[in-house]
C-alpha cells in the first residue's frame, strides 16, 4: 500500500529525514519509535503533505501512485489520513459541519454521492460509540475549549467517519490519561481491517500495550536504524534508545 | 510540495455586479452652491421648509472642515467636480412599476431584485433607489393596510410632510458632522418607513441602492420611525459599477424607537470596492444613527460592509429611554486596498439601558481594518450595561487590524465587558482542514464564516445566505 524510498527531507532548509525506507503492506500495523528530535512527526508531516516540509531526495508511492505530486487534500481523499498530535481549533465551525464537509469532499473524489444531514448524523453517532464521545461535541466548534483527552478521541472519531486506507497516528497517545488511552485504543482497534493500514508514530511502548503492532521500527537521527516484531518495544522500553547500535553516540538535538 | 497552499499569495476578486446600465441621465451641473440646492429641490417639487433646511445645511458646511481623524488615507476630494443629482430620464412620475423603464427594471433584476409584481420576493417589500432616485417601491399598497408607510424619501416630503418634518434631523442633525451636514444639503432620495403604533410589519422592508451614473455622487437619506409597540426589521443593499475613479457616497440613516418599539436594520454593503491595485471604488462615508425615545425600546444594528475602497461608518444608538437596548453587530472585511473605519457608538442617557458590541473585521492582501467604538455612560443612566467584544482575523501579513474602543464613564452603578482578540488564519488551520479532504479556499472560506458566526445569526435568513455567499466571493483569490 506505502512504500518509501531513501526519503530526504528537510525543514527551513536544515535536513531532518536522512533517507527512509519503508513498506506498509495492507492490514498491517506499524510502530515508528523513537526519541524527540529523530524525525518521527516530520515523516508523518512529509506524508501528509504538509506546506514547509521539503522532501530533497526519494520516492514515495501510495497504491502505486506518486503521493509527493498531490496536494494534502487529494492524498486525504486518496486515503490517507493524519491523526494529529496537536489538533487545530477552529472557532465557530461545528465538528458537524467540518466533518460533514470533510466526507463529502472525499465521496465526490470516491463518485459517491453526498451524504445529506440527516444520514451524516446517523453516521457520525453510530462511529461517537466507538470513542465512548458525547453526542454534544457535535455542535461544539471543531477542537474549541476541548481537553487534551477529547481532542484525541475526536481525531479517532474522524478517521472512523472517514475511514481512510491508510491511518497515521502521531503521538496519538501523548497527554492521555491511562482509562483514555484504553478508549482511543479501542477504537483504533475497532477499525482494524484486513485492507487498511496504520502507522502508529509513538514515543513511548505504553501505547502498544493495548494496540499491538505488527512491525516495530526504531526511527533515529532521521534513519530507520532497527525493525522487528513486537518484542522490540518491550526491549526498547527495558533498554531505553541508546542500546540500539548507532543510536546514542549520533543522536544530535534537532529543533522542533 | 505541489500545489502548496501559500495564504501571502493574493490574487483578484471577483466584482459580479460591475456592469453599467445604459440609460438617459438628466443631471445637474457639476459642483455645489445654493443655486444647485435651489435646483435639486424644485426637480423634487419639495416644500418650502425642506429647501430652506438644505440650505441651511449647506451654509453650515462650508464653514466646516473635512474630518481627518479617521484611520484611512485618501487624495484630497473636490467637491466642485461632482454630480451632486443624476436621475434617470422619465417622461412622467411612474404609477405602477409597470410603467418603470424596462431597462431599469432589468438592472434590478441583474442584481438579483426584481421589482415586477410577478415575480417579487415573497415577504420582502424593496425600495430600489437609482442614482438620485427611487425608482420604485414594491408591495406599497399592501403595506399601507396595515397603515405602514414605506416610501420613497422624496415622496414621504411631498406626501408626508408632518412626520417628515418632525423627524428629520432629530437624530443626526444637519450640524452633525462634514458628511451629515454635506447630505443634508444635497440629499435626493432615499427610503422612508413609518409604522405606526402596535403594528408588526409582516415583512421584511429593505431598500437597494444602486450607483451607475459617472462621477456621480450619491446622497441619499432614510428615516424610520417606529411609533409605540411597533416592530420593523429593515435591510440594506448596495452595488456599483467598476470604474477607475472614486465615488463619494455620504448617506445618513436616522431611526426613532418610541415606547415599546423595536427596529433592527441590516445591511449588507458591497459597493464596488475598487480593483486589486487599489484603483476606483466607493467612498463610504456614511452616517447612521438610532435613537431609542421610549421606554423599553430597542435598535439593533447589522452590518456586513465588503464592499468600498473606503468605509467610513458608526452606526450607533441613543440610549433615551429607560430600558432601552442597543445592540450592534458587525463585520467588515477587507481586502487588496480596501480601508475600513468602522464601529459604534453607545450613549447611555436612560436607566438600566444595555447594549451589546460585537465586532469582528477580517483584513486580507493589503487590507486595513479599524473598529473604532465608543461606549458612553451619563450620569443619570443608572444600572447601565454594556458588552463589547471586537475579534480581528487577519489572512497574509500584509494587511492590518487596529482596534481604539473608547470607554467614558459618568455612573458609578454601570457595568462595562470589553473582550478583544486578534488572530491570524493559521497555515496549520488550512492544512488541518486539507488533510480532511477540504481544498484551501472552501477552508479559509469555512474559517472564515466560522470567526463570523456571531454576527450572522443576527441577519434574516435570505440575508445571512447572502452574506456568507458575499464572503466568499470577496475572499476569493486570497489564498494562491
């Protein structure tokens, strides 16, 4: 479904991503791991297509196409889907209507037709289950006055109405108490599917305590140095990043 | 990236309503003096007390000086180089809209106004004004069952001179300022309303100004009055034709709230605000006024100004009577040149009077964006009430937002909220929407009306499609 190809990237002309390579096949889960500063958010950015984010060098094919020659709107209609670490307020825009707009933009795109009101709400309350969401948050302006808590579970709420092909999670689990965790990680869970895949960028192991991953990749200095099962983020989690070899010694800070 | 969105790219704007109709056009001559007075008035075939009071107006002006204390830039105007009366030619004064000029019928309709009796809006009654004078006004004859007034000004003078006279001027008097005192002098249509006590008007009232005559100013003049327990919701709306020089639009707006009385007036302003290097478009100098007289009463202003090279304009409220409300709400935005200096004023003479300010002006391309308000406590106004809030939202770095709200307070016993923000429309926020699948321009678009909401639910309904539409359209090209 994704594959990357020695990918450079940089940011304000200081080069983050070193040449990445990757794979993601349909109905897996892959755990990108790694310290501050090693380029995790930025390759998850770079696939998003956001403004800012220079890819230099490498390839990157989503389905076979050249993701990097579409705009960030196109590649989410495409499938993709970013679950942001900070997610956006937007005063006076309710999440009803954001997300309203959201789909339909991609069932055009699909040439499926436009769902009206009445069927979106029905939508968007049957997938509010899956993240235990009130039905009020609805109304609310998108992200407004929202806890760090609900802003996450609503990210996992959207990609359940839009059920993209391919999910990416960045720092999903940052600022989550131990029973929200749970819950965004059942409804991650839920939507586990044999033709979707998801890319968990994480920074601690905590969180693939309750989603288990297929493949675990250690991201450091901008390079993936470290791939395997599950069992490398519990070794990671016991030994901490300086035990994997070209780790410690190379790490250099890098502004974020 | 390919096709980045980048917001500090703007383009032009789309102006749909720049087109000139061509019509015969009687004029006065160019410039301004008494003779020119003298002529306007005898073409409206006015009283004596109407010339005198334009005369006494224009003595008055001349001993005045243009403001300057406004937060915009402009080239010096000559007020002898304007058309201070343009008109189209009519054989006779029309009787029914039928007899109206076809070609005049058919610009309203361009504008999306038509006036023919067949196809009128249901529910709103219009007042089409044209240059220098209302062409017709529909749904008149329903109207006055109910003994609802609506009119044109210059009809009101010679049908209605008692209400004229009583009123006029008792809100914005000709001593007012340079540009009340200009209009006072030269004025030539304009809308007036009456409703008369304990009378809901069951529709919507509005008039459509329209400018199409060259280096012709236009000057026109509504009162409205809504007598005890009455209740009028009033719209405005206004286009002209794209032109490479600037044109003067100085009206005044005055309303009277008695006992019990409610009036709320919107406007939606898109006079053509000139092209995108800042060449041609309206000068909006305008000056509107309530005044809440009796008890209970209450004026609420609505605006949404898109339009203009230059807006000038504080709708405000004289809070006279005991428990009166004003309220104010507002947003102006502007783009490429475009200045706007705008906000209100609140004066609290009654007790426990209450007024709301809600502002929010959006600046894109080279934009700049004043509120300017005054909150004003007397002394006798015990319990007094005010709340502002003045948000500015700015798309690019180029433009500007400024904000001066005044606060004079004479009462121990008032109670003043004053909240203000600025913020920028954030590349994470459009990217945010983009990575759901929404393009660049429907998401500045969303964000956009989303900062406006507030206001926008104050408008009628037709209206408030409209004016999300208007916004649209004039943000258009605002991100590249």
């Amino acid at each position: 479904m994704l594959k990357i190809k020695d990918l450079h990237a940089e940011v304000e002309g200081v080069e983050i991503l070193h040449g990445i390579d990757l794979e993601v096949n349909a109905g897996e889960v892959h755990a990108i791991m790694g310290p501050n500063g090693s380029g995790k958010s930025t390759l998850a950015k770079v696939l998003a297509g956001r403004e800012g984010y220079r890819v230099t060098a490498g390839a990157v094919l989503f389905e076979g196409r050249n993701l990097l020659d579409m705009p960030p709107e196109e590649r989410a209609r495409e499938g993709i889907f970013l679950g942001f670490q900070y997610p956006v307020e937007i005063p006076g825009v309710s999440n009803m209507y954001f997300l309203k707009t959201a789909l339909n933009a991609i069932r055009r795109h699909r040439g499926l037709d436009e769902l009206d009101a009445i069927d979106f709400l029905a939508l968007a309350r049957q997938k509010m289950k899956l993240v235990e969401m009130d039905e009020n948050l609805l109304n609310r302006a998108v992200n407004e006055g929202f806890s760090g808590g609900e802003k996450k579970r609503s990210e996992i709420f959207q990609m359940a109405v839009l059920e993209p092909k391919l999910a990416i999670l960045d720092e999903t689990d940052s600022g989550l108490d131990i029973d929200a965790l749970k819950i965004v990680a059942q409804g991650v869970n839920a939507m586990r599917r044999p033709d979707r895949a998801m890319i968990l960028v994480t920074h601690y192991q905590r969180l693939l305590n309750y989603i288990v991953p297929d493949v675990v990749h250690v991201l450091l200095d901008g390079r993936i140095v470290k791939s395997g099962g599950k069992e490398l983020a519990l070794e990671l989690e016991e030994k901490g990043y300086g035990w994997v070899p070209n780790g410690a010694e190379k790490r250099q800070p890098v502004a974020r | 990236m390919a096709n980045a969105p980048n917001i500090e790219e703007l383009a032009g704007r789309e102006y749909k309503y720049g087109f000139v109709t061509r019509i015969e056009t009687e004029t006065v001559p160019k410039g301004l003096n008494e003779e020119i007075i003298r002529m306007i008035s005898a073409k409206k075939e006015e009283p004596e007390f109407m010339l005198e009071w334009r005369l006494q107006a224009y003595r008055h002006w001349i001993t005045m000086k243009e403001p300057t204390w406004a937060n915009v830039h402009y080239p010096p105007i000559d007020y002898q180089d304007i058309y201070y009366y343009a008109a189209p030619k009519l054989k006779s004064r029309p009787k029914s809209i039928d007899e109206v000029d076809p070609e005049l019928l058919e610009t309203y309709e361009k504008l999306g106004i038509p006036l023919r009796e067949r196809e009128l809006l249901a529910g709103v009654a219009v007042d089409a004004v044209f240059d220098s004078i209302s062409v017709a006004t529909t749904f008149k004859e329903k109207l006055a069952e109910l003994g609802i007034i609506f009119c044109s000004f210059s009809e009101a003078v010679r049908e209605h001179p008692d209400l004229v006279r009583r009123y006029l001027g008792s809100v914005v008097p000709y001593t007012d300022n340079f540009f009340a005192a200009l209009n006072s002098a030269v004025f030539s249509d304009g809308s007036f309303c009456y409703i008369p006590r304990g009378v809901r008007c069951p529709m919507e009232l509005s008039t459509y100004f329209r400018i199409n005559a060259a280096q012709t100013g236009q000057f026109e003049r509504t009162l409205i009055i809504a007598d005890e327990g009455a209740y009028v919701s009033y719209l405005e709306g206004c286009t002209a034709p794209v032109r490479d020089e600037n044109q003067l639009h100085a009206a005044v707006v005055e309303l009277v709230a008695l006992d019990n009385a409610t009036i709320k007036y919107s406007t939606v302003q898109n006079w053509y605000p000139g092209d995108k290097e800042g060449r041609g478009g309206i000068y909006n100098f305008v000056t509107k006024r309530g005044k809440c007289l009796g008890v209970n009463s209450r004026i609420s202003w609505t605006q949404v100004e898109t339009g203009s090279a230059i807006t000038w304009k504080y709708p405000s409220c004289i809070l006279l009577g005991d428990n009166s409300t004003g309220e104010f709400y507002s947003v102006a935005l502007t783009n490429n040149y475009q200045q706007a200096d705008t906000g209100t004023k609140m004066i609290h003479i009654g007790r426990n009077t209450r007024s709301t300010i809600v502002s929010k002006g959006i600046s894109a391309g080279h934009g700049q964006n004043t509120y300017r308000g005054l909150v004003k406590i007397m002394k006798g106004a015990q319990n007094a009430r005010n709340f502002s809030r003045c948000d500015s939202l700015l798309i690019g770095d180029k433009c500007g937002a400024h904000t001066f709200p005044y606060i004079e307070v004479r009462n121990r016993t008032a109670q003043m909220e004053h909240e203000a923000s600025t913020s920028k429309i954030g590349e994470e926020q459009i990217f945010y929407c983009q990575q759901r699948g929404i393009d660049a321009e429907a998401a500045v678009s969303m964000i956009v009306n989303g900062f406006c909401k507030e206001v926008f639910k104050e408008l009628p309904m037709e209206f408030a499609v409209e004016a999300q539409k208007l916004l649209g359209v004039s943000l258009e090209g605002s991100v590249g």
